[in-house]
C-alpha cells in the first residue's frame, strides 16, 4: 500500500510541475500581429531603433508606412515590410505581390527579447523586397492559420520608380 501512495505521489509532483512550466510559459509578453512597419532603402545610412519590442529599422529619406498606406520604393533598392508574428502558433504570413515589380528577397522571423528562454515568446517577420521595374503593386499578407484558413490580411500599395 506504501507503494501506491509513493507512486501517486510521485505522479501528482510530475503533473503539477509539468503545469507550472506550461502556464510559465503562457504567461509571456502577448502582443497584437496587426502591427507592423515598412522602410525603403533609399539611402545606405540606417540606424536601428526599439518600438514596443519590435524592432524597425529606418533609412535616411525611408518612406514609412501602415497598413493600407502607399509605399514609394526606387528600382533596384530594398524595401521592407515587418509585421508582427508567432510562427509557435502554427500561423505564418504569406505574401502575394506582382513578381514583375518586386521581387522577395529575404524573409526572416526575429524573437522578441527572451531573456527567460520560454518557448512561444513572440516577434516579428521581416520581409524584404526588391524594386525590379517601374510600376505599381499590391503587396497582400495573408496571416494563415494551421487549417490553412485566412485569418487576417494587411495589404500595402507599392510604387516603384
């Protein structure tokens, strides 16, 4: 019987502390991915600033936008689109724009600052473009959820010139 209760109780303490560090690691800093920031590289000048622990980065002469803004880019210069995002949820950004106009040159999701190494701490995606040809576009992120619907869309107007 001594042995039950010790096994119980061993099993209780494993179930409590696997509870504790599931709700530990819920508890992170949760914020909105409906906000976002564009920058185009219109200079070789940047500096690097921190705005509600989203980190954007802006140029000399950058045009910025939000979401349903224009954006004015320059053939052949960068531009970039950073938009909230926590790829540990199963949702993920998909962009879809004129591949005459623009092309993707990079994406990569940045962590928010961790300094508790919890799992699920959020960021943001940053995407980069590049200007290809004169003309104008339509940049739409679609925010995709694991059943693959679309949750939520930020779309942005680019010219190029």
């Amino acid at each position: 019987m001594m042995d039950r209760e010790r096994a119980f109780v061993f099993y209780m303490m494993i179930a409590l502390l696997t509870l504790a560090i599931v709700i530990a690691g819920c508890t992170s800093s949760i914020t909105s991915n409906n906000t976002s920031s564009v920058t185009s590289n219109n200079t070789s000048r940047a500096s690097t600033q921190k705005s509600e622990n989203v980190t954007i980065t802006t140029t000399t002469n950058a045009t910025k936008a939000t979401h349903g803004e224009p954006i004015s880019a320059v053939q052949g210069q960068n531009l970039t689109v950073t938009l909230r995002s926590n790829p540990s949820t199963g949702y993920h950004w998909e962009p879809h724009f004129d591949r005459v106009v623009l092309s993707l040159t990079d994406s990569v999701y940045v962590s928010d600052p961790n300094p508790h190494n919890l799992v699920g701490v959020p960021g943001s995606q940053v995407f980069t473009f590049q200007g290809l040809a004169k003309g104008t576009t339509t940049i739409t992120f679609d925010n995709v959820s694991p059943s693959q619907s679309v949750t939520e869309q930020m779309v942005y107007k680019v010219t190029v010139t």
